[in-house]
C-alpha cells in the first residue's frame, strides 16, 4: 500500500495512469507508423503538385503545420508512455507541459482548418488529461501542496487583515501570478477595455453613433483586452518599477502583436473581421508602416495605445485591482472564483459555437444537426450581426473549403 507520507519523488505511479500510459504509447506508435508509410507519397504528391500550380495556399500551410505538430505530439507520447511505464514522476510531469503546448497549438490549426465543433473533442479530452496529469504528478508541486494546505489558511488570514492578499512575495514582482489573480484580471480589463473601445468609436472615429463592441455572446466583454491585460501583467510584473520607456515599449510590442494574432486567427478560422487599419496614416502626413506590414490588423496609433495603456496598468491599475479582488472575502475566493471561471468558460465556448454556425449559414449550409438548429433558432444571422456589430463574417477569406 502506498504511502501518502513518503517522498513525493518515491511515491509510485497509479495503475490507471499506466494503463492510460500504454494506451498513448501505443496510439502514438501506431500513428508515426502510419505517417511513416505515407510520408513519402504525400511529399512527392506536394512536390508536383507545387510544380503544376506554383502556389503554396494558406491551408496547404495550415495543414502541412498540423502535421508536423501532429508528429511532434506523436513523439512527446511515445516519451510519455515509456516515462510513466518507468515511473518517472518529475520527467512524466516535464514532457506532459510540453505535450499541452502541441496540443493547444493542434486546436487552434484544427479550429482555423476544420471550424469549432465534435472534431475537438477528443483532442480537447487529451489536453485536459494532460493539465490534470501535470498538475497532480509533479513531485515538487506535491510538495509544495503539502505545505501550503498546513501554510495557507494561516497566511491567507493574515493576508487579508494587512490588505495584502494576493501581492507576490520577495522580488518575484507586484502581485502573484496565480489563476485567481489573473483570472479577474481577465474579467475587470475585459470590461473596462470594452468599455473605452466604446467610448472611442463614439468620439473619434464615428462621433456620437454607439456601435456594440462586445466579443463574447453574453456580458459586457471584449475578451482581447481581457487577454491582452492577462500577457501584460505576466511579462511587466517585475518591471513595474523600471524605466516607463521599457515598459512602452515592452507593452507596445505585446499588445500590437497579440491584437494582430487574434485578427489573423478570427479571419483564417471564421473569415471573420472586426477590425482592419489598412489605410491608415501618421497624422495624416504619410501610410502608416506598421499597419502596412501588418496588413491592417493592427498599426502605429494602436501599439502607441497599448504601450500607453501597459504603462497606465502596471504603475496605476493593477494596485487598484488588487484592492478591488480583495473584496472578495477570503473564505470564498476559491468557490467564486471557480463558479466565475466555469460561466466564463460556458460563455467563450458558446460563442465560438455561434460563430462557427454562422460561418456555415453565410457559407449557405443549412443545419444540419440539433446544435446548429439551436444556434440558428437562438443566434440567427441578425442576432450575431446585431450582438457583433463591428464584425463582418466573408468566408472566401478563411482558409476552409
């Protein structure tokens, strides 16, 4: 019988988790198998093919990318397996944080080839039996746990009578980097970055006319600032103390290269735009470069935005969000936090869902099963159109047939 009391590095891997060890291993054999059986008339096909046609198109890419990283997770199992068959915890633990890296790289090329729907279920099922794997097999995580679950009520206590829950500790930078935090932060910069990208269109570029901005089917978010505020707060943590002109810098570079990213993955999965910068200027004067390069997914005006905004978060906001977090009672953080997080998510999924069935009607497919009849019924065309009001959906501009 295993003891729970033995070092974490000792304790032996469970029988079901060997079981599910064998299974990847020999899934993953089987598919670098068969890949090994077709790769070379697949390569001599691509090759005439890029002879008669001269082109190499966007979903030539895509799909060529998913097999590759298809490969590459094919070959992270395979270490997988033979890792947990010869219980190694801490490399078990290594090689499944870098199988969920592939395998969230595998969704997003499955959704921007395939769309959103049953085809990512099953590797969906696989990236979180990774996160649960990794997140409970890791020794050191063991460890810590230990301590912490003996630590945490009394420091959480504490915490909360100084005013200080959830500042980081030492020179690890303002505040801790763990889900709670970001999570809100997540949902306080969605708001509020909704409600600015509102506020600037009725001002500047469309005066007094108020156009929805939202991003997601319910509630009052705009996810991309959401997200954007989640990446700055992890890379500008420890330098809310340094020179302002880095932390510019440093937040107009993530912030143009994210909003551009999610413009380019919205029009290759869903040939949907909501927003384009071609033609933009400085100050009139002369085409904006920046927007140029990025062909109109982001530009000058926006990174400057960003890098201004970036600079407003670390040094003015984010104090005033960790007071503002803080008003959640201690006690129940983790419960509210968890049922926020869980609508969160319910709410993302279905809009990817709605978008995806209104892809398919702009694609003049009828439903075609009760999940896009709902859809149809509940988010028809006007609906989406009206609740997404800066969006246009042209599926000659995705990468799907």
């Amino acid at each position: 019988m295993e003891n729970p009391e033995a070092p974490a590095e000792n304790r032996r891997i469970s029988i079901a988790l060997k079981l599910y060890g064998i299974y990847c291993l020999v899934t993953a054999v089987a598919v670098l198998a068969l890949m090994a059986l077709i790769a070379v008339p697949l390569a001599q096909y691509g090759a005439s093919l890029f002879r008669e046609h001269h082109d190499v198109t966007l979903t030539m890419s895509l799909t060529i990318a998913q097999v590759v990283f298809l490969a590459l997770g094919a070959v992270g199992y395979v270490f997988f397996g033979v890792l947990v068959l010869k219980n190694r915890r801490r490399h078990v633990a290594q090689i499944a944080y870098g199988l969920i890296g592939v395998g969230i790289t595998n969704l997003l090329l499955e959704i921007m080839l395939n769309g959103f729907g049953e085809n990512l279920v099953y590797d969906g099922v696989r990236l979180l039996v990774l996160v649960v794997i990794s997140a409970t097999i890791d020794p050191t995580l063991i460890s810590e746990r230990r301590l912490q679950r003996k630590l945490r009520d009394m420091e959480l206590e504490e915490d909360a009578e100084d005013g200080t829950l959830g500042r980081a500790k030492g020179d690890r930078g303002f505040i801790e980097l763990d889900f709670f935090n970001l999570f809100w932060v997540f949902v306080v910069c969605s708001v509020l970055g909704l409600v600015l990208e509102v506020i600037w269109h009725m001002v500047v570029v469309d005066p007094g006319v108020y156009q929805d901005r939202a991003g997601l089917l319910y509630g009052p978010f705009s996810p991309i600032y959401g997200v954007g505020a989640v990446l700055m707060t992890v890379a500008l943590n420890r330098f809310y103390r340094a020179n302002p002109v880095v932390i510019f810098l440093v937040s107009a570079v993530i912030g143009g290269l994210f909003e551009a990213a999610v413009s380019w993955f919205m029009q290759v999965g869903f040939g949907a735009v909501a927003w384009d910068y071609s033609g933009s200027t400085i100050l009139g004067l002369f085409p904006d470069p920046v927007a140029a390069l990025m062909g109109g997914r982001t530009s000058t005006l926006f990174m400057c935005m960003w890098g201004v905004l970036g600079f407003v978060w670390i040094k003015f906001c984010l104090p005033w969000l960790l007071k503002l977090i803080n008003l959640i009672p201690w006690q129940a953080r983790y419960s509210v936090t968890a049922l926020c997080a869980t609508l969160m998510l319910v709410n993302a999924v279905m809009t990817l869902q709605s978008l995806e069935c209104w892809y398919q009607r702009e694609c003049g497919l009828p439903p075609s099963s009760p999940v896009e009849e709902f859809y149809a019924e509940h988010y028809g065309n006007d609906y989406m159109a009206n609740r997404f009001q800066s969006m246009t959906i042209t599926p000659e501009d995705s990468a799907r047939s």
